[in-house]
C-alpha cells in the first residue's frame, strides 16, 4: 500500500508534468475571413426566359473545395496564403454569389439554389476548375475557371454546355487586393453566364 506522503508527492509531480505540457502547445493563429464583394449586375433587356432555373454548387477538387485562399506561384504548385480564408468554400461561396447575380438581372423568372432543394424546370450545373491567384506565364492574376452545364431534371438531358475562363490582373499582391480582383473576375464571369444560359433557356421553352 502507498502511503499518504508518497501519493501527494505523485499527484503533484504528474500536476506539474501537465501544467508544463500545456504550455507548449501553440496558440492558434488569429485567421482573417473574407467574402467576394456583392454582385452588381444590370438587369437583361427583354422579358425573363419563362423557366425557373436552380443552381447546383459547382463541383471541384479537394483543394478548390475549401475556403482557403489558393496561389499558383510556379509550375505546379498550389498554395495557400497565410492567415486569410473564405467565408466559405469557394464553390458554395461562388454558388451563392451567382444565385443573388441571376436574380437581380432578372433573366429567368426564378431563380434558386440547391441549397432549397426547391422544383425547377433546369438545373445549371457545373464544374469549378480554377479560383486561384496566378503568377505563372504573365502578371500576377485571379483566375477563375468553370465548366458550366445546363440541364433538363426531367430526362437528364444536357442543353447546353460551355467553359468559363475569366482572368483579373492584381493592383498589388496584398490580400485585400486578391479579394477585389476576385470580385471583378466573378463579375465578368455573371456577364458572360447569364447572357449565355438566358438565351439557351429561351429557345429551350420556345421548343417544348
């Protein structure tokens, strides 16, 4: 049997051991979150396509799924700047940024995503293959790539398909700068999707 003293003395030796333990542990490093600027998109002359259009978040690979900031710096290398993050994973954060772009431009006569799960007479599917800073093969710039898809729920038919590839040169290469740079590259991306998936989805109905 221990004695009393002996187990004192062991109480505090393991209470010191742990107390030593937590000191090494690393702080957490402070993070500092960003969001892509609120879309501003004119709205499209004419009437709205006659459909109801959902937007499914784009699929995308393991490093574009996240909500880290990612850089190309040379050759094939992906990485991702220090301290910063998205408010979200880039596809999810993009999905929403496109969701409040169709809306207000007005091109279809709804709009959703499927975050609702809601009905819709099409799906625009899609593929996120690119939403990084670059520094290979000219200036510094935000790229984003998408391979985009609209299709009939109904029979899973593709209407249509085209590939997206937007480029925005950086004023600098401090973070705030990237975050700006992003949101004009996905405002020249809208300006170009929305025109394209308005005007497959009106001959679409005129067809049925």
């Amino acid at each position: 049997m221990i004695a009393l003293p002996r187990l004192r003395s062991l109480g505090l030796i393991a209470g010191i051991a742990w107390l030593a333990a937590c000191s090494v542990i690393p702080e957490t490093e402070p993070v500092t979150v960003y969001q892509l600027p609120a879309p501003s998109v004119s709205q499209v002359e004419g009437q709205p396509a006659p459909v109801s259009l959902r937007i499914n978040t784009p699929h995308a690979g393991i490093a574009v799924s996240g909500p880290r900031m990612l850089v190309n710096p040379e050759g094939d290398q992906i990485s991702a700047y220090k301290g910063v993050r998205w408010s979200d994973p880039a596809p999810a954060m993009l999905r929403e940024h496109l969701t409040r772009a169709f809306n207000l431009s007005g091109a279809m006569q709804q709009v959703s995503n499927d975050d609702h799960a809601l009905h819709a007479d099409y799906f625009l599917s899609s593929d996120l293959r690119r939403f990084q800073v670059s520094y290979i093969g000219g200036p510094t710039r935000a790229i984003i790539e998408l391979d985009a898809r609209l299709v009939d729920p109904s029979n899973r038919r593709m209407l249509a398909n085209r590939t997206f590839l937007v480029e925005e040169v950086l004023e600098d290469t401090e973070v705030p700068a990237v975050v700006r740079a992003f949101g004009r590259a996905t405002a020249r991306l809208e300006a170009e999707l929305i025109p394209w998936a308005r005007e497959q989805l009106l001959e679409a109905s005129e067809a049925r």
